[in-house]
C-alpha cells in the first residue's frame, strides 16, 4: 500500500523502512461499528536511530515533537480525527513531515538588545506618575 501515498509525498517524510504504524481503536461517530474497526493510527518513529537527520536537526525535532517523544527518542504520532483509516494515515504521515521541516528550519540567534537613554527615562518618569497617583489615594496624615 506504500505506493498509494507516494504520489504527494513530503521530501522530509522519512522512508518506509524507518516508519511504524499501529492501528488503534477510536471512539467518536460511527454507531456500534466504531467498536470494530481499528480506524486510528499510532506512526512511531525512532528519530534517535534514523541515519536521515544530521545531529542538530535530530536534536531539534525531538525537542519539538515534546510530550510525543519519549526517552529513547521515538516520536509517536496518533491520528484519530477522521472515519476512515486510509485519511488518520495520510493525516499522521503530514503531521509528522511537518515537523521534521519545522526541525530542519533553524533557529535565528537572539541578538541582545538595550533600551535608549529615552526609552529609559519615559519608563522611570511613568513609574513615578503611577506611584504619585497612588499617594493620592492614601488618606492624609494626622500629625500635619
């Protein structure tokens, strides 16, 4: 069935060989049929192992995937959301191309910035209106 998804097949989708899918159960509309038929799908993908990834992007992608890696570094992606088994596959094989090219993109470097003398001197000079208007509402001293 391998050559049914290669017609629109992402260049950052990894190969066949590299990809594990495991039907589940899912719940949802379908009547008593639901209980059935195994329409989700479970993609594993062992991100640590895969000869495709430069170190960086390996790296990247499995700080990206979050919660859906687990300690060894295999990204497990579920697709339940649609009726039919052939669209959950289609759906998870996308998600997980997606985020192997969000790894791929790096990152840009932050470069440190400082406020002007200007920018400086409206914050301090607002903090000292908001702390006048403050003052205000306190009640006068007695001793005055």
């Amino acid at each position: 069935m391998t050559g049914v998804f290669d017609k629109n097949r992402s260049p950052f989708l990894p190969p066949e060989s590299e990809l594990e899918e495991h039907f589940i159960l899912t719940g949802g509309p379908g009547g008593q049929h639901v209980n059935r038929t195994e329409s989700g799908v479970q993609l594993r993908f062992d991100a640590m192992n895969s000869q495709r990834l430069s170190d960086p992007v390996r790296k990247r992608l499995i700080d990206l995937a979050g919660k859906r890696a687990d300690a060894h570094g295999v990204i497990t992606i579920e697709a339940k959301s649609h009726r039919s088994q052939f669209r959950n596959r289609e759906d998870a094989r996308q998600r997980l191309a997606e985020l192997i090219e969000k790894a791929h993109r790096k990152p840009k470097k932050r470069i440190p910035t400082r406020p002007s003398r200007t920018a400086k001197k409206k914050r301090i000079e607002a903090k000292r209106k908001h702390a006048r208007i403050k003052a205000r509402r306190k009640p006068p001293k007695l001793d005055e």
